[in-house]
C-alpha cells in the first residue's frame, strides 16, 4: 500500500464542499433564468425568433435552465428519483406468449376466402 496523498487542491477538505456549484455562476444562472422566464411570459416578441440567434426562448428560458442543471452536475430531484425507482417494480403475472405463426398454407386459404365472399 502506498503513503500516497492528494494534494488539498485535488481533493477538497470537505465532501459538502465538493457538491455545491460556485455560489457566484448559479445566482448568474438563476437570475438569467428568472429574467428570460418572466420577459418570455410578459413581452409577445421574446416569444418569437431573431434573425441571428434563433428561437428566442431557447435562448431566454432553455440554456439557462440546462446551464444551471448541468451545474448541479444533472441531478434529478429527490422526488422525480423516488417516482422513477417505484416504476421499476415488475407486475405480478407471467410473461406473454407469442402467437403461434401462420404458414403459407394458412394465409392462402384465408385469401382465397377473401376473394369467394367479395
């Protein structure tokens, strides 16, 4: 086993520390997310598209949603996982049974029959 030991800026002290997004980046985020959520809902012409950018609410609502998501490392809330684990469980029941295939001889007949009645 080797006394090998990261140094303090490759390993943080603390877990915690490691899992919260940079203070500054996510009110950044959250701001532009708010602002761009609020200027699409009340003003008609941010719900359209600019000629050099595009769709105007990717822009103003979309981005920054996925920017500040990505931050938080794409974790779903507690409650989207918790729905997501209780859908795993199987039903009870047995598997269903494929259908026995028809053969040639069986499709022809059923053809012919067809074509006797119309």
């Amino acid at each position: 086993m080797s006394n090998w030991s990261p140094t303090p800026a490759a390993a943080p002290r603390h877990a915690e520390l490691a899992d919260t997004p940079e203070s500054v980046l996510e009110r950044v985020l959250r701001c532009w997310f708010a602002a761009g959520l609020l200027g699409v809902c009340l003003v008609p012409q941010l719900r359209g598209s600019a000629e050099w950018i595009g769709w105007l609410p990717l822009w103003l609502v979309g981005m920054p949603a996925v920017a500040w998501w990505a931050l938080h490392r794409f974790r779903l809330p507690r409650v989207v996982g918790r729905v997501a684990s209780t859908a795993r469980h199987r039903r009870a029941g047995s598997q269903a049974r494929r259908r026995p295939a028809l053969g040639l001889r069986t499709t022809r007949r059923q053809a012919t029959q067809v074509l006797r009645a119309g």
